[in-house]
C-alpha cells in the first residue's frame, strides 16, 4: 500500500500568522499581487495555506483602498526614477493609510466598500474627505500622524506632501482626463486643462508645479507631461518656458535625452542582442523625447533650449552613423573574403573557406544587424535614414553575392570542405533574415539544402 501523503503546511500558529502577516505588510504591492495570483491559481490547499492566502486577499482589498483613496499621490510614494522631481520614501503611503484606519474607521470602511465595487463614475467624496484629514492631520502635526510626517521630511518635506493633498480633489478629477489631453489637443480639452490648473492655483498660489508633478508621476512616459502644460501655456516660447517656475520639467526631457544619448554611443557590438535592442530602444525614447519638446515649445534656433536641441540631434544621428559603418567591417570578419585575382588591373573578393567560422565576430555582427533593423522605425524621424539605406543596400548585395558564390563552388564541385561551406550558407542566411526578414533567410536556406 501506498503512504498516506504528508501535510504540506497543516495549521498555522497564530504567532507564525503574525509573522507571515508581517511579511506580507512589508512586501511591495507588486509582490502582493503576484502572490495572489498564485494563490488563487492553486485550488488544492491546506488549511495553513488557505489561511496565508486569506491574509494575502485581505491585505490586497486593503492597499487596493488606500491606492484609491490616495491615488494622487500615490506614484510619489515610490523609488525615484531618472525623470522624478518630486518624491516621499515608499513608506510615507503605508504610514498614511496606518493612521487614517485608526482615526477615521468609519470613512475607512466607508471607502473600503467603494472601492469593492468600485466603477470609474463612482463618487469619490469620501476619498477626498480622507485627504483633507490627512492635511490637517500633518500640518498640525497631530501625535497619530508624527510618524508619517517624518518618514514625508525624509522626502520632499511633511508640508509639501500636506500642499499635494490639499489639491488631491482637484488632482484626482484631472487624472480621468489624462487620456484625453495626452492625445490631439483641441479647443475644448485646451479649457478644460485651463480650467483644472485654475482651480489648482486658485487653492494655493504655488501650487501649479505641484498639480504637474503629480500628474507626470502617473505616467508611464513622463516626459509626457510637456504636452499638458504646452496645452495651459498654449505652446510657450522658450524663453518665456525656461523662465516660469516650470522650467525644471523642460531641464529634466533635456537630461533624460542626454541619458539615451550616452547609452546609444556606448553601444558596443560586444553587447549581444539584447544589448542592442536596449541601445535602438533609446533612440526611440530620444527621438520620441526630441519630438515632444519641438511640439510642446516654440523653440528659437539661436536660444539656449534651441541650440541644446539642435545639438543632441546631431549627437543622435552622429553615434548611429558610427554603429552603421561598422556593419561592413563586422561581416568581413563574419564571412571573410579572399582576392579573387581576374588580371593584372582586376579582382574580386570571394568566400574564404579555409577556416573555421568564428563564433564571436558572428555574434558581433548579427548585433550590429539587430541593431540596424531595430532603429527602422525611429530612421525617418532621427534624421538618419538615408544613411541606414546606403547601409542595407551595401548589406544586402554582399550576402547576395557571398550566397550565389558559395553555392556556385557547390554546384561546380569546387568545394574542398562541403559541411564548411553549408555552414557559412547558414550564417549568411541568418544574417539575411536579420537585415530582411525571415522569409529571405528561408529561400537561402532551401538553395543550400537543394544544392
């Protein structure tokens, strides 16, 4: 007979509940969820593991609460990113919430049902109510938020995390327009935007950069946000933009294009594959950065936002050349040549078969095509597409010519080492479905195979 199988976890003590409940606080929300998910896709539990998931689901409707009732600030809560300005460690949120379940329960609860079944046109009277206690809460610098106001100065500052949520209603409204700002601009979203910064500066004069700041923090591309504020500053001139108390928005695109800039010249062949397709992404983000700011202000050729501009273009367009030209050089070393002598003033370069493929210049150069196909789409826009043309062209003619003469010493039984030269076939067809596509490397390969 077979042994019964053992319990996996059996009961949980409520000491060890207590501490799994710990490390499940402490998690950050996107461990939370992933366990979740794990959780409920795995229907075959003990008792002490449906317990743990309990406390998981339990622990997830609350934070889903708190990041409803707190979204506007919420993404200001997090680790920085390149693009941040304005930022509160991680914890400030957790604190907040902590509090606020303790001294208003009932407008806790309250907001926990909401979100329970929470729809987009859902009333969020009673999440803005929870802020304005927040406000006070901090600026009085009540015992029940002491720790949350110092974990706030370990940030931005307890009075600045206060002055976020004073305009939390009006932050909130403007984040459901987002989708509708980001896209084509008109004259009615244009008022609307207008309209929601006024209510902003109208609850506090400074309050302007804050509104932005909160704004960017929810988007995934942050530069993004230059597109809101040319919409209220109904495209500003440089000079008047580098002016204004919103100036570090615009420094910080410029910054973050410098930061691809470096990544895209330090680019190497060596990087592999995936170092390539990390090296086109930001030219995407460069160029997609670039543009954003060409439309968002009316920049002067002789400013000093205008020549910056002007600048990393050519830096751009400058490192993508480099990596170009090296496309030449990378499969000679890949598909080596050997002279072909035709007489006294002639000659042509035809495959090298004596040696071994090397692995690491076939890498290199299959890089470099990674490279090249991947910046495609960014070619027109960056101001280099004629030049990747030239290159692909050149690219292309050398594999044709290097398939049709290995082929050829095939068919005229000229061909010392048979699996060398169909190996060298392959290599060449790989790097034509790189430069091309996939279908061009298969008729390579069934030339070869009917050879």
């Amino acid at each position: 007979m077979r042994p019964e199988p053992k319990a996996r976890m059996g009961h949980l003590s409520e000491a060890r509940l207590k501490m799994v409940m710990g490390l499940i606080e402490q998690a950050p929300d996107a461990a939370v969820r992933h366990l979740q998910r794990a959780l409920s896709a795995d229907h075959g539990h003990d008792v002490g593991l449906s317990s743990v998931q309990r406390l998981v689901e339990a622990e997830a409707a609350d934070r889903r609460t708190r990041n409803l009732v707190l979204a506007p600030i919420a993404p200001l809560c997090a680790a920085p990113g390149p693009f941040t300005g304005l930022h509160f460690p991680p914890r400030t949120l957790s604190l907040i919430w902590k509090t606020l379940k303790a001294e208003a329960a009932d407008d806790v609860a309250e907001a926990a049902a909401l979100a329970e079944d929470w729809k987009p046109d859902s009333p969020t009277s009673v999440f803005d109510l929870l802020c304005a206690r927040t406000v006070a809460g901090l600026r009085e610098r009540e015992e029940a938020f002491a720790a949350a106001a110092a974990a706030a100065d370990a940030g931005g500052g307890c009075e600045t995390l206060a002055a976020c949520l004073e305009i939390a209603e009006v932050t909130r409204r403007a984040l459901d327009q987002m989708p509708e700002w980001l896209g084509r601009m008109t004259g009615e979203k244009a008022a609307k935007l207008r309209l929601a910064y006024r209510d902003a500066v109208g609850i506090a004069d400074d309050a302007g950069p804050r509104f932005f700041e909160m704004l960017a923090a929810h988007l995934a591309e942050p530069w993004l946000i230059m597109r809101v504020i040319s919409g209220v500053m109904d495209r500003p001139n440089e000079a008047y933009f580098a002016g204004s108390e919103l100036a570090s928005f615009g420094e910080r695109v410029f910054a973050d294009i410098d930061r691809q800039l470096a990544q895209v010249a330090a680019f190497k062949p060596q990087a592999g594959r995936d170092g390539a397709i990390s090296a086109a992404r930001a030219v995407s983000v460069a160029i997609t950065q670039i543009t954003e700011i060409e439309q968002s202000i009316a920049l002067a050729p002789e400013g000093a936002w205008g020549k910056r501009l002007a600048h990393q273009r050519k830096t751009l367009a400058t490192s993508i050349e480099v990596h170009l030209r090296a496309v030449d050089a990378s499969l000679n070393q890949a598909l080596p040549l050997q002279i072909l002598r035709l007489g006294p003033r002639s000659s042509r370069g035809v495959p090298k078969l004596t040696n071994d493929p090397d692995a690491g210049a076939i890498e290199r150069a299959a890089t470099l095509l990674v490279f090249v196909n991947e910046v495609r789409p960014s070619a027109a826009a960056g101001g280099f597409a004629s030049a990747r043309a030239k290159v692909l062209e050149a690219m292309e003619a050398r594999l044709d010519s290097y398939v049709e003469d290995i082929l050829e010493e095939i068919r005229g039984g000229e061909c010392a080492d048979l699996e060398r030269a169909k190996t060298f076939l392959e290599i060449a067809a790989d790097f034509c479905g790189l430069s091309r596509d996939e279908k061009a490397a298969q008729i390579v390969r069934r030339r070869a195979a009917a050879a």
